[in-house]
C-alpha cells in the first residue's frame, strides 16, 4: 500500500464506506496487483459508481460520475453545513481547504504553496489570461482546438489591450510530436510572450509535447500556461516534470468528482507576476502564494470537501494503475475503430500522442445522425463534434468502463456504419 494511502487511512473519522472499499482493494492487490487487464479488479472499483446498468457511459472528457463514496462525503458535509451554518461549525472548512491544498501538490509533484483551489478549469486558464502583463504588439500563441476557456478568452483580451493572438493549425491525426514542437519553434517571434496549450485536446485527443514546449518556451523567456482538464485525474500528470508556468484544471472530468470545484497550478516564482482576477472580502496583499487566486467570495465548503474525496478516492486506487487502465480502454476503442473500413479514426493510437479522448468518424453516415442512433438503439452515451476538421464521434472511457462495455461501444458503431 502506498503511503497516501496509509496517510489516509490514519485519519481518526473514516466513514465505513471507505473502510469497506480499502479492504476490498486490499483483497485484489493480495490475489494480483491491480494492473489495466485485471477485469475483476476493475468490475469491483466500477460497482463503486451508480450509473444506471443500461447506460454505457464513455463521456469522460465532458463529465464523470462520482463515485459513491465521493457522494456521501458530499452529502455528508452539506447536511452538516445547513443544519449549523454558524462560523464556529464552518471554521473547520479552513483546515480542510488546507488539507486538500496538499494533496493535490503531492499528485502534481509541487508546492502546495502554488494550488489554488478554483471551481473549474475555465475560472483557471481565465485568471492567467486575465493576470498576465501583457501590451500592444506583444504576441500569444496558441492552438486551434485549444478550448474557448483557452482560445477565445485570449482574443476577446486582446480586442481591448491590443496585444496579437496567432492560433497553430492542429494537424490531424498529429504527424510526431517532433512536428507539435517544430510548429511551435517556428511560430515563435522576438514578441512572443505567452504560449497557451491543450496537454490533450477534447477535440481529437492529441497529447502535445507539453514538456519539450515548456523547456522551448523557458529558454525564450516566454510564459507557458498548460490546459489540464482533460489529463488531471486520467493522466500521472508531474508539473514538476513538464516545466510549465501554470496549469488549470476540473475535478467533474478524470478526477470523478464534483461539480464547479477544480485547481490552478502557478509556478511560484510567476505568482508574484499575475493579478487576480477577482478581489473582494477577504483578499489581502499578506495571502501566501496562490492563494490570491481564490478569493471569490463565500464558497460551497462541503463542495471543497468533495473534491478532497475526489482525492482520496484515486489515490486509493492509484494514480498509475488508473492512467494504465484507462489508456487501455482507449487503446482497446482505437484499435478496433481503425480496423474498420467504415470508420476514420482521427486520435493518435501512440500513447504519447494521446490521452483518454478517442475521436473518430462513421463514414457512411451523417455525424448527428450516427450520435442519435448509438443513443436509441444502444444507450450509448457519447459525445460529437458535427462539422469542421474535428467532426465525428467522441469516446472517453474512464475506469468505471469494463472493456465488455468498449467492446459493445465498438460493435453498435459496426452495425450502423452497414
């Protein structure tokens, strides 16, 4: 068992729920460890989950389930704070943002120092573009497929501060990562001042070369802010590692926990360089690190106390072993898709070229059309992109996903392509 995992279990007050599930985990490991091919481990982790047995639900990338565990803790807490919302029962919340601070930096290898806890991804990525000096002539560089909360936002800034904003085509499927970083080498001008990237876009799935961008954007001086909605929680991500400024994050996608609760990452020599966004009671110039970023006003405590679960949760698990089976399933989707004669696949199928997100398109039948009958006939729930370079169909297996329900996933793609 790894340490986090025995941090966690020391607790004084660890409901019955989890201490069932850590002595069901503890069962599996002792017959075989918990490796991505392991179904009856994974079967006992997905009982863990309440979706609906008639639903096949490959939908990561936009939103989880919960475990039941996470929504106990949840719903724990949320009794407790409206049966006595007195500032003596909410002041226990301060230790617990506290606690959640930390484990979150031991996940991301880094200071707990330079989390800041947001409520998505969107409010994360939105603070840098928002935070971060720039003027008239400078330019930022990011991609097509990067999301609106990554994209959009830095055109709408620069209509009001003049600065440029150059979007990178994004090839599909991704050649090499060679040719990702190659693209950024070029582009880069003597006024680049921000590089904004997706770790693996929602679109199509291709994982960029965030660690070799990050070194490119460090030897030029240049501000490096990674997109981790779709990697936090799927992926072993170590910030420490890439070398990035900052990365943002959601804890309802991979993570499998709440809704409007995520993270934000700066690098703690950059904090001092960002404004805040908001700044209202409680703000003072004296908040330690990161914590400036998160001043918003009276927050949903029991909502932070999920997303420790949340925590919690993968952790028992571990972080390895669900990277691992979740790029197996993804594995699994894309090389039966591509068998297909019917199918174009448009996600890498090399796992340094990707992630969870698995994109592809039924050839013989219009998008929408296809999304709506893997729906009424299957229950299949999924989800589609309906025009552009990145129209098809999208799976996003997580590890409540058995590799029969992939299967099946694959076989009503088969029988309505004809």
């Amino acid at each position: 068992m790894t340490n986090s995992r025995r941090d966690f279990f020391r607790l004084a007050a660890v409901p019955i729920a989890w201490q069932a599930f850590r002595s069901k985990l503890e069962a599996a490991a002792a017959s075989r460890l918990p490796d991505a091919g392991n179904e009856s481990y994974w079967q006992m982790v997905k009982r863990q989950y309440p979706l609906a047995e008639n639903l096949i639900y490959l939908n990561a990338a936009n939103v989880c389930p919960a475990s039941r565990l996470v929504l106990d803790r949840h719903l724990e807490y949320l009794r407790d704070f409206h049966a006595n919302p007195s500032f003596q029962n909410r002041d226990k919340y301060e230790g617990m943002r506290e606690s959640l601070r930390g484990k979150v930096a031991r996940m991301l290898r880094v200071s707990l120092d330079e989390i800041a806890i947001t409520r998505n991804t969107s409010e994360g990525s939105n603070i840098i573009v928002k935070g971060v000096d720039l003027k008239p002539g400078d330019e930022v560089l990011i991609t097509d497929h990067n999301h609106p909360s990554n994209n959009d936002s830095w055109r709408v800034r620069a209509q009001r501060d003049g600065f440029i904003v150059r979007s990178l085509p994004v090839p599909i499927p991704a050649p090499s990562a060679e040719k990702l970083l190659s693209d950024f080498e070029r582009a880069i001008t003597p006024h680049t001042r921000v590089i904004a990237i997706t770790h693996v876009t929602s679109t199509t799935g291709i994982q960029y070369p965030a660690r070799e961008i990050a070194a490119l954007a460090r030897k030029r001086g240049i501000y490096m802010h990674l997109d981790g909605a779709q990697t936090f929680g799927g992926l072993d991500v170590n910030l420490s590692e890439i070398g990035c400024d900052s990365y943002s994050a959601s804890a309802h996608k991979w993570l499998m926990g709440p809704l409007e609760a995520g993270i934000l990452w700066v690098r703690a020599e950059r904090i001092p360089q960002i404004w805040p966004s908001i700044v209202t009671a409680g703000w003072t110039d004296h908040l330690k690190g990161a914590r400036k970023f998160e001043v918003f006003g009276q927050r949903d405590d029991p909502r932070v106390v999920a997303l420790e679960a949340a925590v919690d949760f993968i952790n028992l698990v571990g972080m390895p072993a669900v990277e691992a089976r979740m790029q197996a399933l993804a594995t699994r989707a894309k090389s039966q898709l591509k068998e297909m004669a019917a199918v174009e696949l448009k996600t890498n199928l090399e796992p340094e070229l990707s992630g969870g997100v698995v994109k592809f398109r039924v050839k013989s039948v219009p998008t929408k059309r296809a999304y709506d009958l893997l729906w009424e006939r299957h229950r299949l729930a999924i989800a589609m992109t309906p025009s552009g370079d990145a129209e098809g169909l999208r799976f996003s297996p997580q590890i409540y996903n058995s590799m029969e329900e992939v299967d099946r996933a694959v076989a009503a793609v088969k029988e309505i392509a004809g």
